[in-house]
C-alpha cells in the first residue's frame, strides 16, 4: 500500500502544475484499495485543502491571479457550491461499492470531456 501510494502521489505531483488536477490518481488509488467512502471523502478534502492552500499562495505570490480570474471564481462558488451539497447527501445513502463505481465513473467522464476538448481545439 505504501509504494502505490507514493506513485499516486508522484503522479498527481505531475498533474498540479500540469492541469490542476492531482485528485484523480490519489482517488483511484484509494479505490483500488477499497478505502470506506468516509475516509476517502475526509482524506481527499485535507488533500486538497493543503494543497490548494499552497497553489493558491504562489499563484497570488506571482501574479498569475487577476481581478478577472477571481470574479470568474465567484461566479463559479454558487453552482460548486450546490453541487457538492447534493453529492454529499446522496454520496451518505449509497453502498461502498456504487460509491467506488461512482468515482471512477466521474473521473471517466472528466478525462473523456476534457480530452474531447482538447481534440476539437486542434
């Protein structure tokens, strides 16, 4: 569990800088290991907390943050907001293993939207 865990942290050390998007391996990792959804959801939110913390300090540290961007932040809290609202009270009434089918799924979905993205911007 340990070296699987490193390579998942490797892996999403790549994806911060790259994409922002360090969550998906550390997650899968935790799947495929049949972590409860409780912890998983507790572990992931620390995660993310510590390192958005640190991301968000270097990006105010070098200017990479606008007016623009934060407005645009705000405008996105809302709906963020509401739906991580709605995925935690439905993500408490489902089976550990929907709940591990679901994450994949979700993360599935993501990498084939943002890849379909990507193509049609080619």
């Amino acid at each position: 569990q340990a070296v699987g865990s490193m390579v998942a942290g490797g892996i999403a050390g790549v994806l911060l800088p790259v994409a922002a998007v360090p969550g998906p391996p550390v997650a899968l990792f935790m799947v495929s290991q049949n972590w409860e959804q409780r912890t998983m959801r507790a572990v992931l939110s620390t995660f993310f907390l510590i390192l958005e913390v640190g991301t968000t300090g270097a990006f105010l540290l070098n200017g990479a943050l606008s007016e623009r961007l934060l407005l645009l932040d705000l405008v996105m809290l809302p709906p963020v907001g509401l739906a991580a609202l709605v995925a935690a009270r439905l993500a408490g009434r489902v089976s550990q293993r929907t709940y591990h089918r679901l994450v994949v799924a979700v993360i599935a979905i993501a990498g084939v939207a943002g890849a379909a993205s990507l193509l049609a911007g080619l």
